[in-house]
C-alpha cells in the first residue's frame, strides 16, 4: 500500500538554510580512551563488591535496626527501615535489591494500610512523608489525607513546621508524587518550597546540607534519573559527619558500585563511538547534530544496569539514526524531498532506494542498515526479532509527524494547541523509543502484551511522557528555534492562540507538565497492566527529559551536559 499525503497543497520548492550546531565537545576523548580501563573489574575488588552487597541485602531484610531487634508493629522501626531503604536507592545501588524491597515495602504497607499516618501521631512530618513517598512511588495505593494533622485550625500547614528542614524536604518529595486533584499535596508543594528557598538563604548550617537542599529543589527523587541521583547523593552523603554503620557500609558499596558499572560504560561507550565514527555522518550529513556522548547520556537513563548492555546499544544506535532524520526534515531537506523519504519510508525495503538520490538516499540506507543490523543482532543473541515489526510501525508514523511538522513550516502555518501537540507528541520520538527500549532486554520484557500496551495509541502513560519531552523541550528551545526557519514551538501556537504573553503561554505550559507528571504516577499504581521492569523504561523517559532540559536545552548545546556527562563516564569517584 503506498503512502498517501493529504497535507494539501505545498511549495515544494523550499529551501531552507541549515543551522550551524555546535560540533561535538568530546572529540576523539571516547574513541580513544584506554579500553583496558573497561575491562572487568579485579577479583579483590569484586570480592568486596559482593561481601558489601550481602551485608546491605541483611539490612534491608532484617528486623534488626542499629544492632536492636525490633516488633513489625514499631513505628519508629518501620521509619527507620524506609529511611535505610530511601539511602540504598539514592545511592544508586537499590538495583541489587529491587525483590528484597519490594518485600520490606509490602510488609510496611500490609501492617499499615492507606490509614498508618493518620492512626500514628506520634509520627513526624519526615516520617510521614518519607512513608507516604515510599510506598506510592513503588506503586502502593496510599492516601495523603494524614498529612492534614500538620496543618493549623485555619487549614493550613503548621508555622512551626517552617524550620523543620529535613521535615520540609521530604516533603517537598512527597508531593511531587501527587495525583491530579489531590490539592492537600499541591499546598504541601507551596509551602515546602517556599520555606526550603527562605532556609537556603539563610542557611547557617552544613555546605553539604544545602547543596541536598539546592539539588532536591532542581531535580526531585521521583523525577531524577537513578545514575544522576546516585552521583549526586554519593557526594553530599560523603561529607556527612557521624554517620551510622548502616550508612557508612551502604555508600562504601555505593562508591565501588559505581566505579565498577562506570567502567562497563566506558567500554561500552568505546565501542559505541567506533561504530559511530565508521559511518561517518559528520561528513555526509554536515547539517546534523553529532551528539553520541549525549545519546549515550540519554540513554544511561532508560537503563544503565549492565545486564542491558544489548538494550542500550540498540537503543543508542536507534537514537542516534533519528537524531539525523530529525535534522534531516526540519534543518535540511524542501517538502518535496521529505514528501518522498516519507512515502519511501513506509515500505522500509530496500527496493526505496531506487526511487531517492542524494543525502535522502544515503539517510535511507543508514536506516534499511541498521534495522536490518539489529535483527541480526537479537538472533545472534538468542531473541525474538518479532518486537522489531512494532517498532517499525511506530517508525513510520514518526516519519508521517515529522513531514506533518515540515508542512506548517514550509507555508508558515501556527497551528492551535492541540493540532500541534496531536502531531508533535509523535515527534517526542516517545511512541518508538519505548517499545524499541524492550527489543534487547530478553524475554522477559519483549512479550507481545508489552508490546501491544506500549503501542497502544490511548496509552496514559506514554502520552504523558510524550507531552512532558515536547512542551519542556520546546520551552527551552524556543528562543532558538525563533532565530531560524523552524515549525513554532507550544509556546508560540499558544501565544497565538489566546493571544497572551510569552511568559503567560510558558506558566500554562509548565502545569500542563505538572499535570502530565501526576498522570504518570497515577499510572504506576498497581495493579498494571504490565510489570514494572516494562513501565520503569517509560518513567526513567520522561525522568532524563527533567535531567536534560534543566538548564535548556542540552542537546543542541551540549555545553549544559558536559560536567554532568564528565562525572558519570569519565571521572570515577574518589574511594
């Protein structure tokens, strides 16, 4: 069935002159790096790695605290236990026990219900809110309602609370776990970081207190990528004084966790920027962006745990191809040429390349290459390759958004809000990246129930991801896209729209994020119609969009990535 446009009547003679991105800022630095620092960790150290290991597994398992033995039915105990529990994930290396919490976290849900905080006033804020976060980011159904005993007679959170910092920052964590509607914990959100700011610019206590304070207000836990927050926390907690046994045995396997699986990444990343550097893009396609460091970044937070070694390389080879497509129809090639990569692209066969010529032809072979590549590769493995015909779908309606977005651009179209975002939440690349992000990770997550809920067009879940990449993205990119021939970004078509500021649009667009992170979280609640280990690689999608558009937009200035990319694959932590 051949490809039909019904994008109307078009210019086809448009020419666009392609921005100048700034080229790469690593280099040769991974193709060269010394792989003999890749190689396996040394016996001693392994060693040590898996006696720290079984020492943390017997905390998170015991019910001994501090060397007491405590009832289940001990709050202090069960806060203690979560608190433990929070440093193993923070750290980084809550990996290692993901059955083992799930098991802690069931029990302290099964004695305490949706009601715990509410029945337990001799709970403080921490405690209740580290409870509360705890269990619902896990996916436990847990009610905020206990939260209105720290408020006064007139309804709102106790003045006596507003020096509480620990109290406060957790929770201020708490509600970024809220659901749509839940407005106790949007007052929650209010007053904590109203105080946190007043408490930083007053701060007298410890430089590490503050940065815990600074970092949590940028990058909350639950939107944080794990290896981002592991790095960060695996610093603050270094420079605490008088820390417990528990702690101090956590973070020492923190820090050898983390140099070990760094390694592994610098291998991996050697290996990567050979294949990168073989196809030699940056001289056939001069126009595009040459960003493997920062694909690879990208895609350390979908999964960066070794064992999805083959995930992440398919992954990375997939991103780094639409990287190209993408600069290939909105910084290069007239509609007519897109017209026709996109009716070629809906065969995906070989035969498509009798019918292109040029750097259209050359895009389309490195695509026909590739996913014929990666079959090889998952039977060379040992896996199915029937996941790839999903992925191959969502491919070609990427391409059919992507000349949908090239169209408003040739003829100058604003359109609505909700025509652009119904188009451009395709071209977030979400609706591919996700089922692509199971193709490598064994039988487990690559089932056709995975695969059918991912790519179902009413997804909840990846909507939400989808929408939070594309209004943050455009958010950050919008004062440059405006510099250049480029489709208007959210904030224009809503500017236009309701005919308001440029500042108003943005406040509008950023509760539209907040409202789809709450969707996210609502969507976590079990039971789910897949596992976990399926909806995490969606949430840690939209989690590496709060990472990567922090301070603008990273990718096409790597700049604002570079310390972050430094710390996590070039300089190991200090033991």
């Amino acid at each position: 069935m051949s490809f039909e446009s019904n994008v109307g009547s078009t210019d086809n003679t448009d020419q666009i002159e392609p921005a100048k991105f700034q080229r790469t800022l690593w280099g040769d630095h991974f193709v060269m790096t010394n792989t003999t620092e890749g190689h396996p960790t040394q016996e001693p150290e392994r060693r040590e790695h898996e006696v720290l290991k079984a020492e943390v597994r017997r905390m998170v398992t015991a019910d001994e605290i501090n060397g007491v033995v405590h009832e289940v039915n001990d709050v202090q105990a069960i806060i203690q236990k979560l608190h433990l529990i929070d440093v193993v994930q923070r750290l980084g290396v809550g990996y290692h026990f993901e059955m083992e919490i799930e098991e802690a976290l069931e029990k302290v849900y099964v004695h305490g219900g949706e009601s715990f905080i509410g029945n337990n006033s001799n709970i403080d804020l921490y405690g209740a809110t580290l409870w509360f976060r705890l269990l619902r980011q896990q996916g436990f159904r847990v009610s905020p309602e206990g939260f209105r005993r720290f408020k006064d007679d007139e309804g709102k959170f106790k003045e006596s609370l507003a020096s509480d910092e620990q109290g406060l920052l957790s929770l201020y964590e708490a509600a970024h776990v809220a659901f749509n509607g839940e407005d106790i914990l949007d007052e929650a959100m209010e007053f904590a970081t109203k105080n946190l700011k007043s408490i930083i610019l007053n701060h007298k206590g410890s430089s590490s207190s503050k940065k815990h304070v600074e970092f949590s207000l940028s990058l909350p836990v639950w939107k944080c990528v794990p290896r981002t927050l592991a790095r960060h926390s695996i610093d603050i907690y270094s420079q605490y004084e008088n820390a417990c046994h528990e702690q101090t045995v956590i973070l020492k396997l923190a820090k050898l966790d983390f140099n070990m699986v760094q390694k592994f990444h610098k291998q991996e990343l050697h290996q990567l920027s050979l294949w990168w550097a073989s196809l030699e893009t940056t001289t056939k396609f001069p126009y595009a962006k040459d960003r493997l460091a920062e694909s690879y970044f990208w895609i350390n937070a979908v999964y960066f745990e070794p064992v999805y070694q083959l995930g992440r390389i398919i992954l990375l080879k997939f991103g780094c191809v639409i990287t190209l497509l993408d600069d290939t129809y909105d910084n290069f090639g007239n509609y007519k040429e897109l017209e026709l990569l996109t009716e070629t692209i809906q065969r995906l066969d070989i035969s498509g390349l009798e019918i292109l010529s040029g750097t259209m032809k050359g895009v389309y072979q490195l695509i026909i290459n590739l996913f014929e590549d990666i079959e090889q590769e998952l039977t060379r493995s040992g896996l199915s390759t029937f996941g790839t015909d999903y992925c191959k779908e969502q491919f070609k309606k990427l391409c059919r958004s992507f000349l949908a977005e090239a169209r408003w651009r040739t003829k100058g179209e604003v359109p609505n809000l909700e025509e652009y975002l119904e188009e451009t939440h395709v071209t977030s690349s979400y609706f591919f990246h996700c089922p692509a992000s199971f193709l490598g990770m064994g039988a487990e997550v690559g089932t056709k129930e995975a695969y059918e809920w991912v790519t179902n067009e009413t997804n909840k879940m990846v909507i939400a991801a989808s929408l939070i990449c594309r209004i943050q993205n455009d958010i950050r990119s919008h004062m440059f896209e405006r510099n250049r021939k480029h489709v208007a970004s959210a904030v224009e078509c809503y500017m236009k729209e309701h005919d308001v500021s440029q500042e108003d649009a943005i406040v509008v667009l950023w509760e539209m994020i907040s409202k789809s992170w709450k969707i996210m979280i609502k969507e976590y609640e079990k039971p789910t119609p897949v596992p976990a280990i399926v909806t995490d690689r969606v949430l840690n999608f939209a989690r590496l969009i709060s990472v990567m558009y922090r301070k603008g937009d990273a990718f096409t200035h790597p700049h604002l990535l570079k310390e972050q990319i430094a710390s996590l694959f070039a300089n190991p932590v200090p033991l």
